[in-house]
C-alpha cells in the first residue's frame, strides 16, 4: 500500500446520475454527497435500484455523472484508477471463462505498469491450489475470490466490493468475509455495498443507507439501529399502580410505542434515557431492560416499505 | 506492447479445438476438394492457373472466419463484464483494440499460410507478386470482417449470435464467387453481397479481373464494394457502441 494521506478517501459531492431509457431519462443517483477517510470500513447499504452501484461506478471511473463530482484521494477517478489506489471486487461476470485462474491474473495483471507479484495476491485469495483450474469450472465463490485477487493486484488504498457475496451460499459467503477481515485488519480503506444486513453489521463500522438515489441514513451501526425504531426499554411495573403508569407514558410517548403484557410495560422512544429514568424513578419499575433495535427493522423503516432482499435466495 | 495480454489471447484461441477446426482445417480441405483435386486445377487463370485461383479464395474464407471470429468474441466478452474488469486498470481502450487486431490478425494467418503451403505442394501456379500480394490482400481485407463480427456481437451480446454470424458466412461466401464460379443474373446480384469485393480484391494480382467466364471487370467495383461494406459495417457497429455506452 503506498502512504496514507490526509485527503479523504472517497469525496463525492451533490452527485447525479441520470440514464435515458427509450423516451425517459431515470435518475439513478439524485444528489448524493459522501465523505469517506482513509482507513474506513463503510456498507453501502440499500434495496435494489438505490443507486448503489451506480454511486460505486461513478467512484471507480466506469460511468461519469451527469452532474456533481467524485474525487478519490483527491484525484478524479480515472487518475486513481491509473495509479492502483482505487480497486475492486465486481458483481458477477466480468470473467473470461476459458482462462485458468492464473492466467486471468497474468492477463489482468499485464495491464499495469507494476503489481504485487501474481503468486502472492493468488495465495492471499486463497487460489493457490486451484491456480491452474479454468475459471469455467471454479464455483461462484471461487470466482469471487479470484476477483478478489485481481482487485489485490495494484495493491490499491480503497477496495470497493460491489455485492461481493450476491449468489453465494452462506459457506462461501463465510469464507469471503474471513479473507477480507484477514485484508481489513492491514488498515485499507474498504467500500462495500451488499444486500445483506448481517454482513454489514458484521464486518462494517459505518453504514450508509441509500434508497431512491439518495443517503437516507448515516453512521455507526448503532445509531442507524437507533434511529429508526430508537430503543426498547421494558420494566415490571408495581402491582398496585399499572393502568395508571401505562397511561402515563402513553400521553408522554404515545399510543403505539407502549405496550403491556402482564406487568412488564415495554416503551419504544428515541429517547431511552427519559424513559428509564421515568420507569425506575416515577413510576416505580424494577428489573429494567434496554434492547437496541434489529437493523432489519431500522432499514424497513428508513427506506420505507421495501426491505432489503436480505433473505433472497439468489443462485 | 503488452506480449503477454496478446499471448494470452492467442493461446486461448489456439486451445479451443472446434473454433480452429473451422478457421483453419476446413478451409484447407474445401481447397483440396473443389481446388487440388479437380480435373481443371491445372487450367490457366490469369497470370497463373485455376488452383491458385481457388487457393486465394479458401485462404479468403479461412480468414474472414478467423476475424469474424475474433471481432465477435471481442464485443461478447465486454459486454459480459469484462470490459468493466479491465476499466479497473490503465489500459486504454485504443491499446485494447490495437491488441485484438493483432492477435485476429495472427489468427487470420493460419489459414492463409496452411492453404499457401498446400498451394505450393499442390501446384497452384502464379507469379511472385501474385503470391505475395494476394496473400497481404487476403489479410489487411478480413479487418472488415472483423468489424462484421463486432458489430454482430455488440448487437445480439451472445456466443450464440457469434456463431450464427460465422454460419452465415458460407451463405455470404456461395454468394460472393468463392466457392463456385457464379454467372448470369446470379454473378450481377452476388457483386452487391459482402464477401465478393473481398475476394475479388485479392484474386487480382493473379487474375487482373478476369473471371473464369472470360469477362474482365473494372477494379473499381471490387473496390467500391469492400469500401461500402466496410463503411456499412463500421457505421453499425459505432452506433451500437454508442448505445452500450449510454446504458452503462
């Protein structure tokens, strides 16, 4: 990896993107502003048609915007592209069928002036023993791992992974996310997008969620989490005062967000402090309880009614 | 120049046995059939006899298979994603072109130089320039057919439609002079069809525009021929390349 620099990884300002379609124009990407820093591990989070991987093509110098711009280390995309800062790992296809894993990487590799050499970025994608298999017969997960290694060739600053496990079965999703944390811990600043909500709590320490060619959303995982449903705090209530306490807070927090089963009253609120302190201070609870909400559920509630195709069975 | 994206390349063609039976064996054994082996193989043609004549031919059909081939392939693969693998390095998209060229170019010699060496063998007779020149014609000529097969497949974005349009060069080569000696209204409609300038073109260091029938036509409509094919091909194939880039 060449130096770390003070210039943010990624910039990306009121970016447009729009694509004519017979008589229409689509906007794909309305006015997307992104700052990522160098060493940041970042999801790209959002159903189908958010704009994701047009955002991501735009970064990576395969489309220009319509409007607005994308710099990468300070440098337009194309520039980065040529001097191996900028890398990544495509969606599916994007391979030659009829090469061996090690002459994909030759061939690729051939097309910069200077690379890590091809044993290695084999053997850290975990391809040594299938280097001279032809890519027709590697699995999907082996082919995502050999354009893992392609990625790895410059040795670039940012690693933009576009779906990396879309169509992979959990095994190989695993095993993909175990060669990357082995890469991330090496302190390189990685872009992911991915339908798959465990994988970016899992493996990310910032979500951006996009939805309609906008960021809906964010920050940390803890706060998208908390930002959409807040946080569920529950108590025992005392026997004696329930129907009063539960009044109490529903004219406080109201109708929907307080519920009671036995004498255990559970609030939702975005402000879960105010409602222990209520509970336990006014009200008399005993036995409190706070429970972030499930990221599902933060994602269904920010991007509106449609969720992510986190359980899709693709492939 | 990057020898080992070009040596890649080649190789690729070279190990894929059913796409160089077609551009390379079959060709050489129509020449032996409707050439070496006729009663009329030792006929005068021009400036030399009727088996260089039809040797200059199937060498013509071999590579424009080859090109054809390779131009498709070409426009399938970057449309199937690859194009974006390799937009994540510095290679330019003129260096990209300039390589396929030369590894179709490569590949579009086999043939030539198989069926020549059958030529020699099997007594195909011809000056040195006929030789020569036909041979160069033959190769710089099957680029148009390269831009055929790309503009096929930027088109249809199949292997599937590669092949056809490969098919569909036997339909353009029975129509272009290449396989039988045409006449009448047949020869007048077939001057209008892609592969006939071509051939023409390249037959004329030995034939100097006589056909077999004795009639001798003007350079110009073989060459007018090849420029308007040539122009047609590459107008199409532009457009949709203009297209795949608006969609992208």
């Amino acid at each position: 990896m060449k130096t770390h620099s003070p210039l943010p990884a990624v910039d990306v300002r009121r970016l447009e993107k729009t694509f004519r379609a017979g008589p229409d124009r689509i906007a794909a990407v309305r006015g997307v502003d992104l700052r990522i820093e160098a060493g940041e591990v970042v999801a790209l989070l959002g159903p189908n048609g958010a704009g994701k991987t047009t955002t991501l093509d735009i970064v990576l110098g395969l489309t220009r915007p319509t409007a607005g711009s994308a710099e990468v280390f300070g440098q337009a995309p194309r520039v980065a592209v040529n001097a191996g800062r900028i890398s990544a790992v495509l969606q599916s296809g994007g391979l030659l069928r009829d090469l061996s894993v090690r002459e994909t990487v030759q061939m690729v590799a051939s097309c910069f002036d200077r690379t890590r050499p091809v044993e290695e970025v084999i053997a850290r994608a975990g391809l040594s023993p299938l280097a001279t298999r032809k890519v027709s017969k590697c699995s999907g997960g082996e082919q995502q791992r050999l354009r893992f290694a392609l990625a790895l060739l410059p040795d670039p600053d940012l690693l933009i992974l576009d779906e990396p496990t879309a169509g992979m079965d959990v095994g190989a999703r695993r095993e993909f996310w175990d060669t990357m944390h082995a890469d991330a811990a090496r302190g390189r600043t990685i872009v992911f997008a991915t339908h798959y909500l465990e994988e970016a709590d899992a493996f990310a320490r910032r979500i951006v969620l996009m939805a309609g060619g906008c960021v809906v959303a964010d920050g940390s995982t803890a706060d998208i989490r908390a930002r959409a449903t807040g946080r569920t705090v529950s108590a025992d209530l005392p026997d004696q005062d329930t129907a009063h306490a539960v009044e109490t807070l529903r004219r406080v927090h109201g109708e929907g967000a307080v519920e009671l089963s036995g004498r255990r009253v559970s609030v939702r609120s975005v402000d879960s402090d105010a409602v222990a302190r209520a509970l336990l201070v006014d009200l008399g609870g005993t036995d409190l309880e706070i429970v972030t909400g499930s990221l599902e559920s933060a994602f269904l509630a920010i991007t509106g009614a449609e969720g992510p195709e986190a359980e899709r069975t693709s492939g | 120049m990057n020898t080992t994206f070009v040596g890649l390349e080649l190789r690729r063609v070279f190990r894929d046995y059913v796409t160089m039976f077609f551009i390379a064996v079959l060709p050489g054994f129509f020449y032996m059939i409707f050439g070496a082996a006729q009663d009329f193989a030792g006929e005068r043609a021009g400036s030399g006899n009727v088996t260089m004549y039809i040797m200059i031919s199937m060498a013509a059909y071999g590579a424009v298979t080859a090109t054809t081939g390779i131009g498709g392939m070409a426009a399938v693969e970057r449309m199937q994603g690859w194009g974006r693998q390799l937009g994540l390095t510095p290679l330019r998209d003129a260096t990209y072109v300039a390589m396929k060229a030369m590894v179709a170019f490569a590949v579009a010699a086999i043939p030539v130089a198989l069926i020549y060496v059958l030529g020699v063998v099997t007594g195909a007779e011809g000056t040195a320039a006929a030789w020569a020149l036909s041979a160069v014609l033959v190769l710089v000529g099957a680029a148009v057919f390269a831009v055929y097969g790309l503009a096929v497949g930027l088109a249809f974005r199949t292997e599937a439609a590669v092949s056809a349009a490969s098919g569909l060069l036997v339909i353009m080569a029975f129509l272009g002079n290449i396989f039988i000696p045409l006449s009448g209204t047949l020869l007048t409609v077939a001057k209008f069809t892609p592969l006939y300038g071509y051939v023409a073109l390249a037959r004329y260091p030995l034939t100097e525009g006589f056909g077999v029938d004795g009639v001798q036509e003007p350079l110009w409509q073989a060459v007018a021929n090849v420029v308007v094919w040539a122009g047609i091909f590459g107008a199409v194939a532009t457009a949709l390349v203009r297209r795949g880039r608006e969609r992208q």
